[in-house]
C-alpha cells in the first residue's frame, strides 16, 4: 500500500490540493484509476520511491 505525498505537472506546477492524499492505494493501477478520474483519461504518470 502507498499514498501519494505530492504531486506535480510536467512545468512543477504543485497539482497536491487536486487529489486525496490520504487514499491508500494497493497497486499502480488503483492509482492510475483514480488519477485519470482527476485529470482525464490522457494523464501519463511517474512514479518516484514506489517498489512494487
């Protein structure tokens, strides 16, 4: 399980308000679940710290 600490868009912009940072989430696909359902169904993610 993991939470997201911070998130940011491409220029750093600080996008952390847009999401729920208490969600834990069980794998990368809950994530990217959740995220497209934030920001659409475009959104591309990197993940930093997260061993599967």
């Amino acid at each position: 399980m993991f939470q997201i600490e911070s998130i940011s868009d491409e220029e750093g912009n600080d996008l952390s308000k847009e999401v729920d940072q208490g969600v834990h989430y069980p794998n990368l696909d809950a994530l990217e679940e959740d995220l497209k359902s934030i920001f659409g169904e475009d959104v591309t993610f990197e993940v930093e710290g997260y061993d599967d």
